[in-house]
C-alpha cells in the first residue's frame, strides 16, 4: 500500500500514480491491464491518535546524558511498529518550551519495551509525571497489534468520533 505520513514527510498520491502510469505505459502500451492498487497506511493512518501517558522520568546515571521518558503505552500495547525503530510517529505533548532529546521506552519490565533509544525524540523540559503525550498517524494497525493482557496492562481502548 502507499506509505503514511510520519515523522519523514511522503509524496502526494498523485507522485505515486504517475510513477504507475509511466510504468503501466511502459509495460503494456496502449493496452493497459485492469489495476487495483492498496491504499494502506495513506488511507488511515492520519486517522489515529494514540493517547499515553507519561509515568515516569528518570535519568540512568547522574551522568547520563538523556532523560528517559516512560509511558503507560508501549510496544506490546500497540506500538509494536517501533521494533527496531522502524516507524518514528510524530508526538505532541501539551508541554511546550526547551526540549531535550530523550528516550521513550513503555511501562512493562521488558527489556525489549524501548520504543526511540537510537533516535531521540526532543521533549519539553517541563515534561512531568502525569502529562500526556500525542502519538499521531497512529490510526493503522496499532489497535491490532495491542496484546491481551500483557504483563497485566490491558489493551488499548478505541474511541471513535
């Protein structure tokens, strides 16, 4: 299917349909096949907003050089799309101010529940305990892949408007 927005900006669809075309021509000339084509993620991952909140923020050492910010949301509870921080969502808090590249990592004892260790996501100072943080273009597949019960948290909620 055709790519979604994320932290990386995509081509229009139009871009896309052009690249086709150019190839359908090149292939079969002036007959040209009948073509179904898979929206995917474009179609609704701008849709989805997954809603966490933050849990905890600490520092591995006093010499550490990145905060880690934990949320009550993680890899197996939705974001399993972060394994090897492949998808990088675009995320908003209510926060505003100096930020400071930190790590984002989910609320079980799983060592594997780091979302963003290798790229940093800059996140308010004022960040606390309590706040929310937005993950946005959250609306392809994070619900589907929120294990049952994992470690004892429960599944994502769905809320449709």
């Amino acid at each position: 299917g055709f790519p979604a927005n994320y932290i990386t900006r995509t081509n229009e669809l139009g871009v896309y349909a052009e690249e086709i075309a150019r190839f359908l021509h090149e292939d079969f000339g002036e007959e040209l096949p009948e073509v179904i084509i898979e929206p995917g993620r474009s179609l609704i991952s701008n849709a989805g907003v997954l809603v966490s909140e933050v849990v905890l923020i600490s520092r591995k050492s006093r010499t550490a050089l990145h905060r880690w910010v934990f949320t009550d949301v993680g890899k197996f509870s939705g974001l399993i799309e972060t394994l090897d921080e492949a998808i990088k969502f675009p995320i908003w808090t209510e926060k505003s101010g100096e930020g400071e590249d930190c790590v984002i990592a989910g609320p079980t004892c799983d060592s594997a529940d780091i979302m963003y260790e290798h790229h940093k996501y800059p996140l308010p100072l004022n960040l606390a305990i309590g706040d929310r943080m937005y993950w946005l273009s959250t609306g392809a597949y994070t619900t589907t892949y929120s294990a049952i019960e994992f470690n004892g948290f429960p599944p994502l909620k769905d809320y449709y408007i």
